[in-house]
C-alpha cells in the first residue's frame, strides 16, 4: 500500500485537530507584547472620561463669540478649571486639558489676541475643537477580544483602559531537533562532506516571533538508539525535527517515533516543496511535527504547518493569511504536486505584483534570504500569462 498524499489544507486541518489552546497564565501588561490574550479587555470607563481640548487656546461659550472676554482661569492636563464659567468669560486651556464646565467651544491661540486680563475671539461653532467624552470608547465596550495578538497599539489601548496585568496563553514549548551526519553546528569546523546546520536556527527565530520558546538540542547522529533518546528527552509541548523525515535508509525519525508510541496523524503532503513532512502524536502526549532536511522544504512547510499550530496553542486564528496578485512573468503548466514558489512583491498602480525566482531547488537558502512571498499553484495548474491572478502568502520579514 502506497503512501497517502494530502492536500496542504488537509494536512493543516488534521494537525490543528490535534492542538488545543494552552492554559493562560496572569502576566505584568509590560512584559505581554507578542502574546495572544486568553480573555477579552473591556473598557472599565470612557475614554477620554471627559469633553477635552484638541488644541492649545481659549475655551469660551460658543454663544459669548465673537467678543472680548474675561480670562478666570486656565485649564490644563491633569490639572481642570475647578469653577463654572458664565457668560463672557474664557479659560486658558491646553491640548488633553478638560473643558471647564459652562463652555462648548475652543479658539486656538492663533485666533485670539490677549491684552491682560482679557482675550479677544472671533466667531466659533459650538463643539469647536472638543473631543468629545467617549470619542475613542465607552464604558464596557470590548477593545481586544481573546485571542488577539498583542502588538504595541494594542498594548497602548490595554494600558488606555487601565490594565496592568492581562491573562494571555503560556507560550508552547519547541523542541528542535536536527538529525543527520552531515549536519553540524557553528563554530565548530565542518569536515569535507559535512555542512553547516542552517535549518534549527532559522525556526528557533520562528518559533520565537510566534510567541514561542524554542528548545535547540544538539544534532543526532544517524543512529535509530540516538534518535529514539533524543526524542525521548525533549522536554516539550511540540517536537520539530529537522531531516530524517523521508523514506531512505539513514531517515530514522519515524522508525523512533513509532517506537515512542507515535500515533501518525498526516503521513505526508502532497507539496511541493515537503513531500516527507509528517506529524503525529507521541505515546505520552507530546506533538510531533517532522520537516524535510533541505532548507527551503523546511523553511516552506514550517509556514504551511508550524506557525499555524503555534497559533492555535495560543488561541489564536491558524489560518494563513494569503492575499491575491498579479503575475510579473508567464509560467509552465504545474505538475501533479501542489507548488509553493519562493517570491518577490512589488506594487504597481495600486496593485500588488508577484515575481517568483526561477531557481526554486529546495537547497537554496540564499533565495529564501531574498523571497517576501510564498506563492501557491495548485496541482495540475495550467500555464499561466503574465498578469494572471494566483494566490500569494506574503512572509513576515523585519
């Protein structure tokens, strides 16, 4: 019986079948960027909490303008006229300052002209230069909804509605593994047909921008013993293994896994690059999600597979966010496997252009160094015209 391919949406949805969200954990509002929010933040009050100036000036009554009026105080940040002001008469104000009790308008300093005691306005509508109590939100509306990713803005909007402490996701634990003779770790000097282990470090960095915490073990020698101990000693939520994940006589991950009690969820994917890739779980629980050794199938995959699962642990959306452009050049007709193309964007007249690299050989890091896109063809894909609409994956990049 042959291996069984699934499609690049199948495998996706019979891996996240078998994530379920991490328990949340309290932490200072500080130290939460990056994490995903395990409950919703609500507004306990308005904001800002009262009618406040947008400009430095004069607040007056709308109805007093224009005119010669009477300066009875000043207005500032955390600092508001005590009193009510009456007719003909103005307060000092300053930008963010509360808007005295008695007036609905404000004159910027520019339009005024002050003479001691006194300020002279020209006409203003009522609510001039006001921003109103509520204007950014309302008491009890939801500003973050669990699940969201906290970025800088919206831990400025947590601290706006005065949280210092959010519930977020406990980050998941990454497991990476690198098999293979071949493989060794920098600075160490590499013998004549070895190379340097460029795939653990890579999704070490990936693991950790999903809010992550990647635990690197050493590279394991081709030996079923030592890959079923390094297996087993991977203190983790998920496993990643990199290499070994194929079919040939030195790809030892399954044979160690199913020795580890592994239940094979997703045999392997019909994509190109990544065909090996693999996932399952693990007697005692732990997940495993098994990567081609060459760079860019790994680079690919990890896309496809292990930012969405990193997402769902957190409770966050798995889906990958892809978005349509058109072709720069024409392409042949597609083979039988699903092909995710390392790409470049450009935009033109308000649309989004996409190049992909001739060179799409699975070895070739310095193209994935260059490439802001994955772009997908389908299997079976007729020959496409330059300007043609295809589906694209656009890379987070620094």
């Amino acid at each position: 019986m042959g291996v069984k391919l699934l499609t690049v949406d199948g495998a996706r949805a019979r891996m996240l079948a078998e994530i379920a969200p991490l328990a949340p954990e309290l932490v200072p509002l500080a130290l939460a960027g990056g994490r995903v929010l395990a409950e919703d933040v609500t507004a306990v009050r308005d904001q800002p909490p009262f009618d406040a100036s947008a400009m430095d000036g004069w607040a007056v009554r709308a109805a007093d303008s224009p005119g010669t009026l009477t300066i009875v105080g000043e207005s500032a940040a955390g600092h508001g006229f005590e009193g009510v002001v009456g007719q003909g008469q103005a307060v000092r104000i300053f930008t963010g300052a509360a808007v005295p009790d008695g007036c609905d308008a404000i004159v910027i300093q520019e339009d005024a002209s002050r003479e001691g005691n006194a300020v002279t306005v020209p006409a203003v509508e009522s609510r001039h230069f006001i921003r109103p109590a509520g204007g950014d939100f309302r008491a009890g509306a939801v500003l973050l909804e669990k699940g969201t990713r906290i970025d800088p803005w919206r831990l400025s909007l947590a601290a706006s509605a005065g949280r210092a402490e959010v519930s977020v996701a406990r980050r998941p634990r990454v497991a990476l593994l690198s098999t293979g003779e071949e493989i060794v770790e920098a600075p160490a000097t590499p013998g004549r047909f070895q190379i340097y282990d460029s795939g653990a470090p890579a999704l070490a960095a990936m693991v950790e921008g999903c809010g992550g915490v990647p635990v690197r073990a050493k590279p394991v020698r081709d030996t079923l013993e030592a890959v079923i101990e390094a297996l087993a000693a991977a203190e983790a939520d998920l496993v990643v293994t990199v290499g070994g994940a194929s079919v040939g006589d030195h790809d030892l991950v399954r044979a160690a896994s199913q020795a580890l009690g592994l239940s094979l969820k997703v045999e392997s994917v019909n994509v190109r690059p990544g065909k090996p890739t693999f996932f399952g779980v693990l007697g005692d629980g732990r997940r495993l999600l098994g990567l081609p050794g060459n760079p860019a199938s790994a680079f690919v995959c990890a896309e496809m597979f292990l930012r969405p699962i990193l997402a769902a642990f957190q409770g966050a959306s798995p889906e990958p966010a892809t978005i349509t452009a058109k072709l720069a050049q024409p392409l042949p007709a597609n083979g039988s496997r699903e092909h995710w193309m390392r790409a470049k964007l450009s935009y033109a007249d308000g649309e989004v252009i996409v190049r992909p690299y001739r060179d799409q050989d699975s070895s070739l890091v310095s193209v994935f160094a260059v490439s802001d896109a994955l772009m997908r063809r389908i299997p079976g894909a007729q020959a496409a015209e330059a300007g043609a609409v295809v589906e694209v994956l656009p890379l987070a990049r620094a």
